[in-house]
C-alpha cells in the first residue's frame, strides 16, 4: 500500500455514488482504507474524529458534504432552501473550531446560494456542486504553486525538520508544507526529513513519515524533545511547517508544538518556514491571540497508544491541539502567490488589498 498512497486524492467527490471519498487517516499507517460517505452526520464525524485533516482538506471536505446535505433539502424557493440550509452549514462549522479553511469553504458555499436566488432550487444545487468540484481543483493548484515557492528556498541534499502532518494526506494532494519535497523529489531531488513525532496525534510519526516514505524520502522520526539536538548537530538547514489559521500580523496558529521548534530554529539560527494557501489567512484576527484553541481529551496522551494507561488515574492532563508561533519568529510565510516576509501585517494587507 505505501507506494500507491502518493496514487490516491486524500478528498475527492464520487458522482455516481453522491459521496465524499475519504481516506481514513485515523487507521495509518497501518491500514489504507478509503470511506464513502453519504450522510451528512458520517462527515461530520469523520472531520471531528481527524479521520480527514489538514485545513486544506478539512475545507475541501466541507465543501463537498455540504453540497452532498443540500442535494436532500426539499424546497420550493430558493429562499427556503437557504433557511434550511444555515443550520446544516452551522452543523459542520461546529465540527473543529481551530482550522479557518472549514469556515472559509462553508462561507464560500453560503455565497453560492444567495448570490443566485433568483434561479431555481435545482439550479443552485447544481452550482454548489460546481462550487465544490472548483474549491478542490484549486486546492490541488494552489498546493503545486506552494510547493514551487518553497522548493526555491531549497537546495538538493537539504535537512529539513517538520512538525506535524502538512503534507499530501492534509490536502488533496501534495499539501503545503511537504509540497516542496515531492515536488524536488519529481526532479530528482534528494532531502533528509527529520519528522517530529508530533503529541498527541503522532501525526508526524503516522502520516508524514508514512507519505514521505511512500516517495522515496531518506525519513527520519523523532521525538518532539529531540528536535533541539538534531539542529545543534547541524543536520537541519530548513524548518517546514504548515498553519491551520494565521492571524492578520503573521501569527501563527498549527499543530502543538510547533511553537517550541520556532524558538529553537531561531536559537540555532535555522530558517522556519510557513506553508500554507492565502486561505488559511484570517485578517478578521489581528493577532493570534484571539485564535480559538482546541481542547482534546486527555486520554490522547495517556491510554491512546498504550496497552495499559501510562499515567496515574488521578492526574490532570492539559491537551490542547494546537499553539501560536509568534510572527517574529517565522522567516517567511509560503504562499500560492509568493513568499511573505517580515512585516508581516503589512504583506498580508498588501496580499488581501490585490
């Protein structure tokens, strides 16, 4: 299975079926399963259950099955229809509370419909599948474009860290911050990838790894405590992190952890690159402060991965999902329209002024 997963679109939309293709990335790397969903509580249980993640492909996802949810409202005018669509758009919205692009593909949705409300039912149903089927073969472009704005900060032979999982299995394909690597792998490029395992998920150690073996990368995981040690031997040239939402003045909110490997790339003087689609750009925020963060289960961390609990049963646990990397100390934000840099607040207001 390793070697064809690079083969399979991580989201997809089945037309003769009226399902959402997933693959279930709660069973990697030990098993490739794709799902077929058709009801709307299947998709929201896979987006809340992480079975399909990574902003990228959170929105795509969204996108489809909430086209898949209107093709069932039974109305007579358009009007209706919207009042009966908001609440199933507002069902989704509470599926993750963290990653923009979820919102961003269900608002884009949501504007499909009132801007045509003087067409028929069926004639919007027919646009929102339009929609759906457009918001993914843009997010398949934009993860190209990404991935050759980054490979141009790269060299063949590179060391590069990441964190987390921001590669094709978060995406529709190639990802944001993996793009630059299996785009320099289909040219012949060789890196060394230092995979932080990522807590709680070990999303690093299940899906990035896992993909990046898949293409042929020289992988190694390690344990998020390890990344200080491997940049003081000097085997990291790069950081590569992808974002679930970046606040209007370059903060960043991703993975847990991520934090932590901005400071040490700062301390050893290693460049820490963003990679993600201007989507994921929340200019509402003025900075990361206001980002909700959210909170799982503390049997993550204690009993998920064990036979048996590896903590006392009467300790607290504290598992938030993701933290916010402060914008002085990211080197560039990787975007399908360039690399950002430093002021942030003024680049990004530039990007968003186009």
């Amino acid at each position: 299975m390793q070697e064809s997963i690079l083969g399979v679109d991580t989201v997809s939309l089945d037309e003769e079926k009226n399902a959402l293709v997933l693959v279930d990335q709660t069973l990697l790397p030990g098993e490739v399963k794709i799902l077929s969903l058709t009801r709307r509580e299947e998709i929201f249980e896979a987006i809340a259950s992480l079975r399909v993640r990574g902003a990228p492909a959170i929105g795509v996802a969204a996108a489809i099955g909430i086209y898949l949810a209107a093709r069932e409202i039974q109305a007579d005018t358009v009007d209706a229809f919207y009042a009966a669509f908001m609440p199933v758009k507002a069902y989704f919205a509470s599926a993750r509370p963290t990653a923009v692009n979820l919102f961003w593909a269900l608002d884009r949705m949501e504007r499909v419909v009132l801007q045509n409300r003087g067409l028929s039912v069926a004639e919007v149903k027919g646009l929102l599948h339009d929609e759906a089927v457009a918001i993914r073969a843009e997010d398949i472009a934009i993860c190209h474009r990404i991935g050759e704005n980054g490979l141009s900060l790269l060299r063949d032979g590179c060391g590069i860290l990441t964190h987390c999982n921001a590669g094709q299995l978060a995406a529709v394909r190639y990802g944001t911050a993996l793009a630059p690597i299996h785009l320099g792998r289909e040219r012949g490029w060789n890196f060394h990838v230092f995979c932080d395992e990522t807590r709680p998920l070990l999303q690093g150690s299940r899906l990035s790894a896992f993909e990046l073996a898949a293409d042929g990368v020289d992988t190694t995981v390690i344990c998020d405590s390890m990344a200080a040690q491997v940049m003081k031997n000097g085997w990291v040239d790069a950081v590569l992190v992808g974002a679930d939402r970046i606040a209007a003045n370059g903060d960043v909110c991703n993975k847990i952890g991520t934090s932590g490997v901005a400071i040490l790339a700062k301390h050893y003087g290693i460049p820490f690159y963003v990679c993600a689609p201007v989507s994921t750009i929340d200019i509402t925020l003025p900075t990361g402060e206001g980002i909700p963060i959210e909170q799982r289960a503390g049997e993550e961390i204690t009993q998920m991965w064990y036979k048996a609990p590896m903590a006392p049963q009467e300790v607290k646990t504290f598992n938030p999902a993701f933290d916010v990397t402060d914008a002085s100390l990211v080197t560039g934000i990787v975007t399908e329209y360039g690399v950002l840099r430093p002021d942030y607040g003024e680049a990004i207001q530039k990007l968003f002024a186009w």
